[in-house]
C-alpha cells in the first residue's frame, strides 16, 4: 500500500537524505570552453542546496517552488516531479532511447526502432555539449533539476520513499535508474521531432501518387477546407512576389504529379499494402504531430484594455497528462525565475506558461524540415548517389532487447549530412514508397547539434515581447506557431531551420518520397531567411489565430508552383483556425472582449464541416421528389426524419447530449467512404487512421464543387452518392438504437475520450463521454472505421486533444492571471487525491484560477515540503 507522508515527517525525511548523501555530479565532460558567461565552478556539479526550498502543493496538485537560486529551484522542481510522475518518466526516457520494449514488450519494438533510426540519444547528446560549451550556466540549472531527479531515485531505492506504481513487482517489476542531465535533452530532441513529424502524410502521399495516380489528378491534397491563413493580411506576402514561371522545370506537386505519374506503367499496390500501413501508422503514434490552437487580442479590443491570449495544446490525452504544471520562483530572492504553466513530464522548466510580465503559447506550425529521397546503394553498401554526388555510408547495428522474448537487431546507415539510410528500420514494405533497386534515405534539420533547451529557459526569464522575441530565434529545429503577449501588445513569432528549396517555380516540391539523383532536390545548406517565416504584432487587425493552418495562403489554389517561396504542404485544413477567426470578428465588433469570451471561443463546438456539407444534403435532398434518378429514395420516412433532424434541427454544435451530431459524423464518414473508398483502395483505412478531418476535407470539397474535377472521384453521380450515404446512416441507426428517431441516441453515446496508459493496470484514465469533434475549436477527433476494415467502431474514441486550456490576461500592474482547465490531474499515482481530480473539469468547460502571486498560492496550498541543505 502507498502511503502519503504527512508534510512534517516528509520534509524531515527529504532534509536527512540531503543531508548524508549531496547528488552525484552528472557525467564528465569537456567544459573548457565555456566562453565569457561569467560562471563559476563547474556546471556538472550540483552538491547540495544552498538554501532550504519551499514547496507549496495547491489544491489541484500543482507544486509552487521557492528557492534561494535558479538552481535550488530547479533542484526541487527535479524532486518534486519524480514524486510525482517518475514512471511516466521513466517510460518517456526508454521511448527517446528506444529502449521500451525492454519493460512494455514486443509491442513497443516498432516504436523503438523509430527512436533508433532518427538516433535521439545521440543527437540529444551534442544539443547537451552545446549547450554546456555555450551556456554553462544554463547547463547547470539541467544538472541540478537531474540531482533532484536523483535524489528521490535514491530515496525509493533506499526504501525510504515508496516504489512509485508500475514499478511494482504486480506490475513490470524493476527498479527505477538514475538520470544524466543528457537524458532530459534526448527527451528534449524527440518532441522537436514530434513537431517536425510529417512522415506519415509524405508517405501516404507517396503511395498515392505511385499507384492510384489518377486520384491526384482531382484531389488537390495542400488545398484548405476553410480559407483562414494565420499571418494577418497586413503582413502576408503579396502575390506580385511570386517568382515567374519558367526557365526550369515547373514544380511537380498535387495533380501535375499525378498527371506525369500517370502516363508512367501501372505498379501493383504488394498484397500487405494495408497492413504494412497500419503498422507504421502504429509505430509512429507515439510520435506524431499533432495540433493546437492559440490566439491572442490586442487590447484596443478587449474589457480590461490589455491583450488576452490563449492556448489549448494539442498532445496525446493520456493518463498521466504529457504535461505537468509547476511553478518555479527563485526571482523573489533575486533570482531569473518566476515562471508558472506546463512542462513536457521529463524535461526541466516551463515549456508553456507566463511570468511577471508576458505570456506564450504554441502550437504545431507544420513547417516542411524533413524531406524523403529514393537513393542507390552501392554494391558494396558503403556508398550512396545523392544529388550527382557519392556520400560514404556508416553503418551501426541497432540491438532492441524485448521483455520475454529474444533480442531484435536491425541496420540504420548514418549519410552524414545527408541523413539515415532506413535499411531495415521501418515497419513498412519498401516496395509501397521506392523501386525495387532503390533504397529510402530521410533528412531532417534535427540532425544536429540544436539550442532548443536554451530558448525554452530564455523565454521563462524574457521580460517584454521584444526580448522574449529574441529567445524564439535561438530554436531551431521543432516548427512551434508561437505567439506571446505581455501588457502592451502581442506578437505572433516562430523561428526554425526550414530548408530554403530554391523558388517553387523553378524546383519540384517535396511532398514525397522524391528523386535523390535529382540535385535540385537536395538541400543546399540554406535555411529560409526570417522575412519568409510566419510573423506578426498585427498592428491593424489587433488579433492573430494560429490553428496549425497554413501561415500566408499558399495553398489556397491547391498549387505550390505559383508561390514566393515553400514552407509546406500539409497543414490542418483549417476549420478550427476558421472558426476561431469568426467568433473573434463577431466579438471586437460587438463590443470589448472578456476572459469568459475567451473561454467560450476555446469551448466552442460548432463544426464547420457541417457548414459545408448540410447545404448539400438539403439541395439534394430537395431533388428526391421530382428527380427519377433518385427515385430509389423517394418516400422513405427515415430519411426524411434525418434530413430534417440535420438541416433544420441540429445547431451544428458537436456537444455529447446533440442526436444531430452523431447522425452528421456518420452520414459525414460514410459520404467519405462512398466518394473515396472505390478510388483509393487500400489505402483508404490508412488516410482515414493517419487523418480523419483530411478526409472529411477532401469529402466536403469534393460534394461542394471546390476541386474542378470533382465528377471524377463521384462517377455514379455526387447526388447519388449523397443519399447513398444518408442511407447508410439510417441504417448504422436502426442497426445501433433501433431506429433513426433523434431521441434514441446521442453524441455522447459513442463519442468520448479515452485517457490511456503504456502499461495501463491502475493507470488507465479510462473512457468518458465528451464535446467536439474532427474539425471542432474544441477538437476530439477519433476514428470511424475499425483497422483494415469498413466496420464501424463500437465507439468513436478520442485519444488526442487539449492537454491544458489557458486564457490570460493582465491585471492593473501588468502582471498575467490566467485561469486554466487540465486533464486528468497533475499526479501519476493511482492513491494520490490529484491522480483525477481536474478530470471533471476540464469534460465540462469550467476553469480555475492558476494562482501565482504569493499571497494566491499561500491561499490555495493544501501541503508544503521543505527541503533543507
């Protein structure tokens, strides 16, 4: 049984410990070149605290740290996370490593062998060297947060604090290992990855363009759903930068590719093509980008007269949340930190938050860093052809050891400066994404020594926009939209290595799997200057909206050749973005904006899809009773009830307790399926798993006329296949509730979000009914279809939304307030009162304020521990 130490007994236990055992320094290292930082001592040693370090637990869990130092601070703040969530840790550290299947089993072997193949651990090594070389101050507050981090390892080892849950012996039964301060940056480097991820969609893009061609001939795949673009107009590029065509070759994108590739002799798709897809679909689920939300006001438009922003990141829901919220304050004693909001559980600081004057946010910007070429290997495997060129090939053995099983080894071939040479690494079938003789290389801007962990800190400790500016240039690699705000104004922000590719019109875009013979595609060493990224104060339309949407409207015509520059392809179709911008329109133009405007913007349900689709139900549906091409359909009453439930009953709001809701996400993914299953094949399950709301985007333009050749994809007829599809609906109803009638079922009924584990047992957050859906603000999107099939799933389960929901303002000094809703609570032990606890909360929309001065947090703390030199 675990038991929770009263505050006094725990904090005297803590101060012993301290006491008869200073932390290990971490490994040794080169630090003579530590450049003129002004530091002193060495900065892989943290012997002891140097002051006693308050730690103020609050109601819901969320520890507020006082230290002396930045460096006792974020020695507590190590401390007080492993009490917290060390399992999840340590889960996360084997997964940057590649080392789960060692405890999780063979069903973490794919995963693993993703980490190995991109070589977190040696990449997150050199971001450590550099940093220690550049910032040995910096370094050092890494080390410390590592010793607390250690200090409690010891305690449980020792026996003296309890074996955390999942460690167990009725669980995976080992003991927890210490950390290295190079740990946490290996972490660091895999969610830079997660953020650079666009491997799935270039490789289903691939297989497209490989073997059903002719669909990309209609399919405008960069195309948005919904014209919403996040730079505000002032500030977007015009059109007369656009390069002139000609000269070279025009960019092979979208249907030109398809059009070239058609002409070329038809491939036969390898008989596993579907389940090789959903194994890689699998493996890469622990690392894909996913998407968010955040936006800002200025204040000439809101109630206080100071800007409002907001952020709801969108990450894996699990169980514990992948973020953890702490506040770190060594600044009233003189120190560079007073900062409060979220933190990757495993990396030190605040990742997302605030401090005594500005506010930042995030969200995925969906920036193109990573390209995948189609290479030769020499005979003798110990070269490659790239770019006209011959690149020496270094190969390493990968050893994955499995729990209960025998070990698994695989090749990965290390192209300095090229990339890796995938050799066996991939859970995919080759023949789906290169010929028989070619080998597949990819390249990312990660590969490197990169400075992300000192902008992270840097941005805690900025104290204006313009400084806080200049911490966003130190990133460079991990595409994030950031934006901030402090008293005075707002910025929209982001700086990361994107290749500069050449002009669009001269030079074939890579949104595939693409020629590695051809020079033009290889990168030239350039990355796009700072006038090509996305960035903003919106000084005349006072508000900015970033939703993973495409930045400047590039791909409004669904082609990238007739653009200034490229930065990417595969943004969110742009439903949330667009909502967010309606609702914001709406509100400067009636009056000043709130914080509870704020929040019901965040909330919002009210799908845009819909607004797309349901015109066409009711103009089609209206042809039934004259039209004897749709004579088959004519006085049926269950679909008069659901055309009548969708078009003139439903809000349009995808909320839990809303009948239309459910009837519109089935006639929506079956009218999909009708459109797209014929024509894409077998590769239909792996678009629907990798993208549910692209598939719905394709869907809509398609029955709305938006690609010229629609009729192509809908060749029985798109009104047709419209009532096809409402007839499928009907029947899934009456199959599921007895009867299409809107008072036998609702959303809630199949709709939730299931808050999952690794390991699972006691830590399975399980699965509970909630709003929103694919396209919604408030995003839950789940899958339809069951894996490799066109079953429809028993439940339509969301396992990726807002891991926390901040809306902040500034009171009458400048200082931010934010209130904030999180799932499922800040804790990872199953017996802790915080395991849960903010669950509730955050399924019904209701938000707390994050207390931060010191009389707010004094007021909500309900335990403090002291942790003494």
């Amino acid at each position: 049984m675990l038991v929770r130490l009263a505050p006094v007994t725990r904090a005297l236990l803590v101060s012993l410990l301290v006491a008869c055992n200073p932390a290990e320094s971490g490994a040794p290292g080169d630090t003579e070149d530590t450049g003129d930082t002004g530091f002193e001592g060495d900065p892989e040693v943290f012997s002891e605290l140097s002051a006693p370090v308050d730690i103020h637990i609050d109601d819901r869990g969320v520890p507020h740290i006082y230290g002396e130092t930045d460096a006792d601070v974020f020695f507590a703040a190590g401390y007080q996370v492993a009490v917290d969530r060390l399992f999840q840790m340590d889960l996360m550290r084997r997964r940057a490593y590649g080392r789960g299947a060692e405890v999780l089993g063979e069903g973490k072997v794919d995963e693993d062998r993703i980490s190995r193949l991109f070589n977190f651990a040696r990449w997150g090594k050199l971001d450590a060297e550099r940093l220690k070389k550049e910032s040995p101050e910096e370094y050092h507050l890494f080390v410390a947060w590592t010793a607390g981090v250690n200090r409690r390892i010891e305690e449980i080892n020792s026996g003296a604090a309890p074996l955390p849950y999942g460690f167990g012996k009725a669980e995976l039964d080992y003991s927890p290992e210490p950390w290295d301060p190079v740990d946490t940056l290996v972490i660091g480097k895999m969610v830079s990855f997660g953020n650079s991820n666009v491997l799935e969609y270039e490789f289903l893009a691939t297989v497209v363009t490989r073997f059903v061609p002719q669909v990309l001939e209609v399919v405008q795949l960069p195309r948005p759903g919904w014209e919403a673009y996040t730079v505000p107009p002032e500030d977007r590029p015009s059109a007369a930068t656009a390069p002139a065509p000609g000269g070279a070759e025009p960019t092979r994108t979208s249907g030109q590719v398809a059009k070239n590739r058609s002409q070329e002799p038809a491939r036969t798709l390898p008989p596993d093509a579907a389940a090789s897809l959903r194994r890689l679909h699998d493996a890469l689920s622990g690392f894909r980008v996913v998407g968010s939300n955040n936006w800002a006001v200025d204040g000439r438009f809101t109630a206080s007269g100071k800007p409002l922003i907001a952020n709801d990141p969108h990450q894996p829901l699990q169980s514990p949340s992948v973020m953890y919220a702490v506040h770190l304050n060594s600044a009233d004693a003189g120190g560079d930190f007073d900062v409060a909001g979220f933190g990757f559980a495993g990396v030190p600081g605040v990742q997302l938050g605030h401090n005594r004057k500005i506010h930042w946010s995030a969200t995925t910007g969906f920036a193109d860093c990573m390209d995948l070429y189609s290479v030769t290997l020499a005979p003798d495997q110990a070269t490659i052809s790239i770019g006209g060129k011959t690149a020496p090939v270094v190969w390493r053995d990968e050893v994955i050891k499995v729990a209960g099983m025998g070990d698994r080894t695989f090749r990965v071939g290390d192209v300095e400066g090229y990339g890796v040479l995938v050799g066996d690494a991939l859970p995919l079938d080759p023949a789906l994404v290169v010929d028989a003789a070619r080998r597949l290389l990819i390249n990312w801007t990660g590969f490197r020594a990169t400075n992300e962990a000192r902008a992270f800190l840097r941005m805690g400790k900025a104290q204006s926009i313009d400084e806080w500016e200049k911490a966003v240039d130190m990133i460079e690699v991990g595409t994030f939209n950031w934006m901030a705000a402090d008293a005075t104004g707002i910025t929209y922000h982001l700086n990361t290595n994107v290749p500069d590719r050449g002009a669009p019109a001269g030079r074939p875009m890579p949104i595939r799997v693409v020629d590695g013979d051809d020079p033009a595609y290889v990168w030239n060493g350039k990355f796009l200057p700072g006038n090509q990224l996305p960035r903003s104060r919106a000084p005349q339309t006072g508000f900015i909206v970033t939703a993973n949407n495409d930045p400047w409207g590039f791909t409004g015509d669904g082609d990238l050749s007739n653009d200034p520059w490229y930065y990417g392809a595969f943004y969110d179709p742009g439903y949330r973005a667009g909502r967010v911008e309606q609702r914001l329109q709406e509100l400067t133009q009636a009056g000043k904006v709130t914080v509870a405007d704020m929040q019901s913007v965040q909330s919002d349900t009210h799908s845009l899809v819909a607004d797309k689709m349901l015109p066409v139900l009711a103009e089609v549906y209206a042809k039934v009773a004259t039209d004897d091409t749709l004579l088959a359909f004519r006085g049926r009453k269950d679909l008069e009830v659901l055309h009548d439930l969708l078009t003139k009953q439903w809000n349009r709001r995808m909320d839990r307790q809303e009948s239309g809701a459910l009837a519109f996400h089935v006639f929506a993914h079956f009218l999909v399926q009708r459109i797209f299953e014929d024509d894409l094949s077998l590769v239909f399950g792996a678009i629907m798993d990798a993208s549910p709301v692209y598939a719905l985007k394709f869907a809509a333009l398609a029955a709305t006329g938006m690609y010229p050749n629609a009729n192509e994809l809908m060749q029985e007829g798109r009104d047709l296949l419209v009532m096809e599809a409402l007839v499928d609906t009907a029947e899934w109803l009456t199959a599921e509730f007895g009867s299409v009638s809107p008072h036998r079922y609702r959303w809630g009924d199949r709709h939730g979000t299931g808050f999952r584990n690794a390991y699972g047992g006691e830590l399975d957050g399980g699965w509970h009914p909630t709003d929103g859906g694919e396209d919604t603000v408030n995003v839950s999107g789940s899958s339809f279809f069951e894996p490799e099939s066109t079953d429809v799933r028993p439940r339509f389960e969301s396992n990726d939304g807002a891991v926390f929901r901040v809306i902040t303002g500034f009171d009458g000094e400048g200082v931010p307030q934010a209130v904030v809703n999180f799932p499922p609570g800040n804790s990872a032990d199953p017996t802790s009162p915080h395991f849960a606890d903010t669950l509730e909360d955050w399924i019904e929309d209701r938000y707390h304020h994050y207390p931060y001065r010191r009389h707010e947090v004094e007021a909500a703390t309900r335990e403090t521990v002291t942790l003494e030199p």
